[in-house]
C-alpha cells in the first residue's frame, strides 16, 4: 500500500476537509516533488484498557524479584 502525497498547494487549499479525513498511514505533503513533511491522526486519549498488556513481550524479568541478593540478619 503506498502511502497518499500531496502538493503544498493544493494542501493549503483543502487543508480544513484533509484533517477531518486523515487516515492511519497519514498523508505526505510535498513541495516540488519533495516530501517536506507528514500528516498523520493524533490517536484518541488511551484508557486503561489500552494499557493492559500493551507492554506484554516486551519486558521480561530478570533474577529473583522478590529477593534483593543481600543476606541480613534483624537481630544483630
């Protein structure tokens, strides 16, 4: 899928009408051909139920979380 390009100008023009239709992949705006910026959809607010497991299999533990390795005695 290739992503939708469109000349400054004609951006200027329709700029109100492309950000109520801006899609996920965005829209490239360029200027002689050039790409010189992008439009992409600022995503609604997250909730919490966007935030369970949206780390899962990207952290991972290491050792022993309930032990801090250190050996102490609370009488002495």
């Amino acid at each position: 899928m290739s992503v939708k390009t469109i000349a400054a100008a004609k951006f200027k023009e329709q700029c109100l009408s492309l950000l109520d239709s801006v899609d996920e992949e965005g829209l490239v705006i360029t200027k002689h051909g050039k790409p010189v910026a992008k439009l992409i959809p600022i995503r609604a607010k997250r909730t919490d139920e966007d935030l369970i497991g949206a780390l899962r299999g990207q952290v991972g533990i290491r050792g022993d979380i309930f032990r801090t390795g250190l050996k102490w005695d609370a009488e002495s």
